[in-house]
C-alpha cells in the first residue's frame, strides 16, 4: 500500500492539474481558482500511497453533476465512499481549533482510477483545504517529522493490509494529525509573519 517516494509524482500531478484547470475553465471565477499538489506524494523523499492527490480551491462548490459533466474529458469521475462513513468523500472532518461551521467542510471527490489520483475540490475558505496545505509545507520544512511520519503510514498500511478499503488506514493517521497539531499551527504562523 505504501510505496518508496517516486520522483516522478510532482511532474505527473502538474499534468493532472493542467487538465483539470483547462476543463474547469467555463465555471464563473476559474481565474480566481487554487490549484494543489497536496498529500504524500507531494513531499520529496516520502513513501506514500501511489495515489497521487490534487485539491483545487474555489469561492464556492458547484454541484456534482456540473462538476463531473466538466471533468469528464479527463477521466476523473465522482467518488464514492466504500461505506457509508468513508471519510473525507462528501466533507472534511473538522481539525482541533478550526471552526465548525459545517458549510465550509463540505466538498466533491473525484477519482481517476486509471492514472491513480483522487481530486479534492473545495472552497477556498475551508480550513481544512488550508490544512492540507500547511501540513504539506510542514512535512516539506521538517525532515524529522516527514520521518516520523512515514514510519506512522508503513506500520498503519502493515496493520490494514488486509482491509478491502482504506478508511481504517485513513482514520488512524488522525492520531498523527492531532500529535502533531499544535507544533504544525507554531510553525504556520511562523512562516505567516
């Protein structure tokens, strides 16, 4: 499940995301549009799942039909949780000291299971697509935890290999997250002065 860095992921993630910013150009605002290589595979040097994840950040979500009429011509399609609690396929779970207005954690999932990439649209306002963000630059700054990190996800794929979906792998690496919050929010603010 979790595989060495490769680095041909952030030029594969570029391509993704050339495609989709030219599909998603009809929509009102799309030269106001962020566009992410967010996850592991966006951090030099760390294992990841080879799933390639893209965000883009918008004033607010169109639905998912429209959504997925434009992307259709790029093979990401709407995905669909394996349960009915997946986490992360219609919202985002909000992180300790982001508000809870439920509205700005809702967002449209993609997937492109030929080309192995998952496609997170949200608004631009939602904290939790600012988070992805800031972890990645985190992650990116701080060996040490990039370390710390990928030996979390090596013992969680090993513990979960067995698992027919990821949710399980996906809620245990909440447990870093939290480990790791106030130390990541120290540093953004750092950066931010």
């Amino acid at each position: 499940m979790v595989v060495d860095y490769e680095s041909s992921w952030p030029d594969r993630a570029r391509r993704l995301l050339a495609e989709v910013k030219d599909a998603l150009g009809p929509l009102a605002g799309s030269d106001r549009f962020v566009y992410d290589h967010i996850g592991s595979t966006a951090v030099p040097g760390l294992a990841a799942k080879p799933i390639v994840d893209l965000q883009v950040r918008m004033p607010s979500l169109p639905g998912l039909d429209e959504l997925a009429d434009l992307l259709a011509s790029t093979g990401f399609v709407p995905a669909r949780g394996a349960r009915p609690d997946s986490p992360g396929v219609h919202r985002d779970t909000p992180r300790r000291g982001d508000p809870a207005d439920d509205e700005l954690y809702e967002k449209r999932l993609f997937h492109d299971p030929a080309r192995a990439a998952i496609l997170h649209i949200r608004r631009v306002d939602s904290p939790f697509a600012v988070f992805v963000v800031i972890f990645r630059d985190w992650l990116r700054s701080n060996p040490e935890q990039a370390k710390r990190y990928q030996e979390t996800k090596r013992r969680l794929a090993g513990a979960h290999a067995e698992d027919g979906d990821y949710d399980d792998y996906t809620r245990a690496k909440s447990a870093f997250f939290d480990e790791t919050n106030n130390e990541m929010r120290a540093w953004a603010r750092a950066q931010a002065s």
